[in-house]
C-alpha cells in the first residue's frame, strides 16, 4: 500500500508524528507532502527536526493568503503531485485548509482519502475550521475519529457507519511518545524566568478572537484582571498571527503578560504540564491540558472538543473579562482526578492496522 501522508502546520506535523513514525519504523511504501502553510522556524522546522520527521518529498510552499487562495494553491499543486504518484491512500489531519484541500484532490481522482481526527463539530460555521472538517469527512472514505461522542456527530449527518472507527486521538499518542524527554529540558524554566507551578499559560490564536480589535482588547482586559487577582505570571508563547494583529490593532500587552516566541513541543509539554493552570483557544491545547491533567480555561464560546467539558478538564469561558477571572478562579482549584477520554496511547496503532487490513483485504 503506498501512503500519502499530508502535514503543513504545527498541529498536524505534532498529531501526524506518530503515524509517520510507524510507516517508518514498519518500513511502509510513504511519503510526505508539505503544504507549506505553515513556513516559520518555530511553527514548522523547530518541530520536524525535534520530532525526527523525515524530509518531505513535496514541499508545495503554499505560504500565507486568505483562504480561497491558501485552499487553492494547495489544491492545485496537491492534484499533480497525487497524479504523479498515484498513491492507495492520502492521509489527512485536523481541520486546516491543507486538510480540505488534500481531501478534494484525493476524492477528486478516486484516490482513498482518510481522516484523521474526524468527525470533530463545534457547530459553529464561523469557524473556518468547522467549514474544513464537515468537507473532508464528507470526501473521507476512512473517518478516524477520536471519541464514541465524535463519531455520534458523524452519524448525525448521515456518514455511513461503517466508515467511521473511533481509534482515541493521536495526540496521546505524542504525548505519550515524548513527554519523558521533555519533563528532562529543564532550561526552558530558567529561560523564561519561571518557577514550576507558579504561572498561567497561555496561548491565543483563533482568528474569531485575535483578527477582531474588540474580542482581543476584551481578553487582554480579562487577562490584566487576571494577573492583578491572582499576581501570577502569565506566559504566552505568541502564534504570529496574534502578533501580527496585535501590531495592526497598536494594542499594548497588560502587566503580568510574558509574551515570548513560540516554543518548541518538548518545551511547550514541559510548560503545560507545570503550570498552574492553561487559558487557551487552541484545540490541540485543550486535549494537552486534559492529558497531561493541568486545568483549562478555553477562551471561546463553543468547543470541538466538548469530552474535555464532560470530564472537567476544561470549561468554557468565552471572552468576557470577569468571566475569565471567574472561570480561572474556579479552575485553579479543581481536583485533577478527571480520567482522559481521548485514548490510551494506541490510536496510530488502531488507524495503521485498519488501514492495512483493508487493503489486504481486497
Ligand atoms: C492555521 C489553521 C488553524 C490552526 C493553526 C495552527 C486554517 C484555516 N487555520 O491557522 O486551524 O489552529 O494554523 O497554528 O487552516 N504566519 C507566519 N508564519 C507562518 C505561518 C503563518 O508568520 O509560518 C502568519 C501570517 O501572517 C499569516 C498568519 O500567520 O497570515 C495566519 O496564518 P494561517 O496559516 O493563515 O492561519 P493560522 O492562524 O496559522
Ligand atoms: N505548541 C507548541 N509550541 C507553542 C504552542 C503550542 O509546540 O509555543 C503545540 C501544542 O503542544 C499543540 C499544538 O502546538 O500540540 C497546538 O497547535 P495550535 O494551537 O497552533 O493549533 P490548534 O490545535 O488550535 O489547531
């Protein structure tokens, strides 16, 4: 069976390596496709080279745009690359536009597409992200969704049951695979200045909340109350993009807020898994913080991720400055007894296996 395997952002490199770990380490007939989204040091080359990823054999440089224009340039030079090699099977990850672009192109020339992290809803269609996730599992010929709760939300819409395996999230996987060697890089605590279990992470990305002036100034005022209740740091490693708006709005950081540059995993784990409590928009944050048993406070109104809702690893803050405090407040306290439902580890495991018994199969 030969493998495409699609990756172009700093979560889909992070949930795919495990997958490509095993095509490697079983010496499967792969190869990788880069989209190019994204290019930085830190949000991409930081991660392979930490992480031990092969090189791409397609780097398609699709680079920044809006998404019409990203989704397009990738669909396009994906087409010819998956003419040109005629893969059995293109894997895709997440909720990025590389992913509905990989997904249209793959289905597009009767190639087997499958998903990886399916079945995810938010519900919320101001999301790009929802838009990109409904497409490809719809394109999908293998759903491989983390939880019974995702896959309910594909049998909702009608995606034949017998697509859908639910497999937990790779990202125990990673987590799992990598958080030894984290917990042992100490000098991430003396390069920030920060003492274990004395700060509040944060990160913030989510274009509904940093590409609108008043949402951001909103959580920066929760965030600046935040630090004067509870005189704790706030460290946040900043996705450009937040930088970027924060430039464009002239909007200064409150006190109490570290804005540093985004980490690399392994650093990144061992901050998460030493602080005292994560504010955050990120998906893949939210399933960290539940793993790794650290408290979440989500800077949203909506999660695809709502299992992390029902154990009480998370809840839901929105943007609202006293709500922030509040939810803090009360997080900060809770009892990290809540059991992670995301899977045991094994999920690369479950997809590879399904996959390579289906193509023997036939
Ligand atoms: C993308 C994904 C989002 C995911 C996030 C992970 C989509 C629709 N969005 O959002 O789901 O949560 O990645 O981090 O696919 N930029 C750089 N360097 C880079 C990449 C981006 O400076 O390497 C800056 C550019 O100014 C760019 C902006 O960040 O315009 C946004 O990048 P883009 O790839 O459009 O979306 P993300 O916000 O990164
Ligand atoms: N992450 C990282 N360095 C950072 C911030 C986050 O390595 O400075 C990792 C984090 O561990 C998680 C992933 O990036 O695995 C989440 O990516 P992001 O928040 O960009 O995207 P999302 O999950 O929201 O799609």
């Amino acid at each position: 069976m030969k493998i495409a395997i699609v990756v172009g952002t700093r979560p889909e490199i992070i949930k795919m390596s495990p997958v490509i770990r095993y095509c490697k380490d079983h010496k499967l007939d792969f190869f990788i496709i880069h989209t190019g989204q994204h290019y930085s040091y830190n949000l991409d080359k930081v991660l392979l080279e930490e992480l031990g990823l092969p090189e791409a054999r397609y780097h398609l440089e699709a680079g920044s745009g809006s998404h019409g224009r990203q989704t397009a340039v990738i669909l396009d030079r994906i087409e010819e690359v998956l003419v040109k090699e005629n893969p059995h099977i293109v894997l895709v990850q997440g909720d990025t536009n590389g992913v509905l672009a990989g997904a249209l192109a793959a289905s597009k020339l009767h190639i087997k597409v499958g998903h990886i992290e399916a079945c995810l809803r938010s519900y919320d269609k101001l999301m790009p992200e929802e838009i990109n996730r409904i497409i490809a599992d719809h394109a999908a010929d293998y759903l491989f969704a983390p939880t019974e709760d995702s896959k309910k939300n594909g049998l909702k819409e009608n995606l034949p049951e017998n697509r859908i395996f639910v497999t937990g999230n790779t990202i125990v996987d990673a987590v799992f695979q990598n958080i030894k060697l984290a917990e042992g890089r100490e000098d991430i605590f003396s390069r920030l200045g920060a003492k274990k279990d004395e700060y509040i992470l944060l990160t913030l990305h989510r274009q509904e909340n940093v590409d609108d002036p008043n949402r951001l100034k909103e959580i920066l005022h929760g965030l600046e109350l935040l630090y004067r209740e509870l005189g704790m740091n706030i460290i946040y490693p900043i996705h450009p993009r937040a930088q970027k708006m924060l430039k464009t709005f002239n909007l200064k950081l409150p006190e109490g807020l570290i804005m540093v540059p985004p980490t690399s995993f392994l650093d990144f784990l061992n901050l998460e898994k030493n602080a005292k409590l994560i504010l955050t928009d990120s998906g893949g944050v939210q399933e960290e913080a539940c793993i790794l048993k650290v408290p979440c406070v989500t800077l949203r109104y909506n999660t695809e991720r709502p299992e992390t809702l029902s154990v009480g690893s998370n809840i839901l803050a929105g943007t609202d400055p006293r709500k922030i405090v509040e939810c803090s407040k009360m997080m900060i306290k809770t009892n990290r007894d809540w059991k992670n439902p995301f899977g045991n580890g094994q999920a690369t495991e479950k997809i590879m296996g399904i996959l390579l018994s289906s193509h023997l199969s036939k």
